[in-house]
C-alpha cells in the first residue's frame, strides 16, 4: 500500500473520533444530535490541527458485543462519518468495536471512506468480550464483492487482549500481512492510552518487509520522537485530548504541538538514514 498516494504523506498522522454512546449503548444519552455536534467538533479539531486522517470509533458503547452491533449502530455511524466528511476532505477510516470488520467495510464502502481498523483480523484472542476468532477469509471476500478498495488496517496481537497460546510477534505479524492479507498493521501497548513498546515496532517493522506499520496506542508529546523512528505512522487519540484524558473532548493546541513533534521526530528519522548511508558507502 502507498501511503503517500491514501494520505499525501509518507508519515501519516491519523487522529480519533471517539463517538459518544449510540443507540442501544448502555451509556447511550437519547439524543443523536449531541453525539453528532460532538464529532464534528473533534473531527474540525483534528484537521484544523494538522493530521493527516482521522479515524472514527463507537469508543464509548462500552462493553461490546465481540462480533456483530446493531443495525442502529451502522446506521448512526454511517450518518456520522457522512457529516464528518461533509466538514473535512482527510482520508477517513472506520473501526466498529469490538471487531465487527464486516459492518465497518460496509460503512467505508457505501460513504466512500478510506480505511476500516479491525482489531482480530487473523488468530484467536481471549478478550473481555469473551473468545474472539479473526475471520480474514470472510472480510476479504466481502470486500472483493463489494467491489471495494478500502484498505485493511490490523491490530496484530491487539491490546486489552490476550493469545490463547505463546505467539512470536514476528511470526504474528508475517500470518497477518500473508495470510490474512492485511494493507497495513497496529502494533500498540497493552491498553488504551497505554505506550507501544518501541522494541516490538522494531520487530514488527523487520517482520513487515515493506508493509506499513503503525503505533496504535500510547503516543504522546514525549515519546513519539521515540515512538515514530520505527514506524511508518501513527494513531492517535488519548494524548490530543484535553488533559490527556480519553473522556475529554479533542483540544486543537495540542492536535497541532503533537504534529509538531511528530515531524520534527521524522525529520530527525530521515536525516539520520541518510547519515547511515553516507558511512556505509564511504
């Protein structure tokens, strides 16, 4: 996958909308117009910050179903992106939790979104919805009769997660770019809000031969300079919200002392692969 040609960029920055709870959702507050102002506000955040994308979550109709939501969710959510789209032009993704791949290809497809996140695309993972199996088979034929071209972003070994039995990391994430043919994969920390492990990247990178990998949890204003030097991107969420925290609305100041920091950590990347290489020919 090119990322240049998806974000216009080859480092994208890729910021979250976490949608307030929707219909059906224990926490769901009865109105869709105070879920929908509340989206528009942090998508506009997030662009007139600086990212490069922005990634849409039903993050707050905790606790999940593992599987498939509720038609009103789709719906919602589908109503959603639209006005989000109607506000910013940044490539848009998708991610129906806990894992439904196949509702969030459906949504990108049908409002012509970019992406979708799915967070067990191959393997099994016991998780606080219970069991959850990857169904890669069923997503990719869905997305070839579709007709669609929506890329697959995958969480390999996904947080608040466990594997059933010891998986290697490289190994994990080889059967997820070549078997479960994923565009791209997440690598993140054990939890929301919770740092990557700069190690792991290291070896997903390796493992990824080319393949894009992204830091899926954890970044902020002081690791990502770390963070980003073996990564080719990254999604962001807890670390532009007011405060730092998840629940908190999206500030723009730090959307834009984030993107900073971020370019500066890559341009810091850039300048010392072309150090590397100089003493390598010399």
């Amino acid at each position: 996958m090119d990322l240049y040609q998806l974000f216009k960029t080859r480092t994208p920055i890729i910021g979250v909308v976490h949608l307030l709870p929707l219909p059906t959702s224990p926490r769901w507050g009865g109105s869709l117009k105070a879920v929908v102002d509340r989206a528009e506000q942090e998508a506009t955040a997030l662009a007139s910050g600086g990212v490069d994308g922005i990634i849409v979550e039903n993050f707050f109709d905790a606790p999940f179903s593992k599987n498939q939501v509720d038609p009103v969710v789709v719906s919602a959510m589908t109503v959603l992106v639209q006005r989000i789209q109607n506000l910013v032009t940044l490539p848009i993704g998708i991610n129906v939790l806990r894992n439904d791949a196949r509702s969030a290809m459906a949504i990108a497809t049908c409002v012509k979104a970019q992406f979708i996140r799915v967070n067990v695309l191959t393997g099994v993972m016991a998780t606080d919805q219970g069991i959850i199996e990857g169904e890669a088979h069923q997503l990719l034929r869905y997305r070839r009769e579709l007709g669609s071209d929506v890329k697959i972003f995958a969480d390999v070994l996904v947080k608040h997660a466990r594997p059933l039995s010891s998986v290697n990391l490289t190994t994990a994430v080889q059967d997820t770019i070549e078997r479960g043919l994923a565009d791209a994969v997440i690598i993140s920390g054990w939890a929301t809000g919770h740092p990557t492990n700069p190690e792991d990247l290291e070896l997903a990178s390796s493992a990824a031969n080319g393949t894009p990998v992204f830091i899926g949890s954890g970044a902020s204003l002081e690791n990502i300079a770390t963070l980003i030097q073996s990564a080719d991107g990254v999604i962001v969420s807890s670390a532009l919200k007011r405060h730092g925290r998840r629940e908190q609305p999206i500030d723009p100041n730090r959307v834009s002392q984030f993107v900073e920091a971020a370019r500066k950590g890559w341009n810091s990347k850039g300048e010392t692969k072309s150090i590397s290489s100089v003493k390598l020919h010399s």
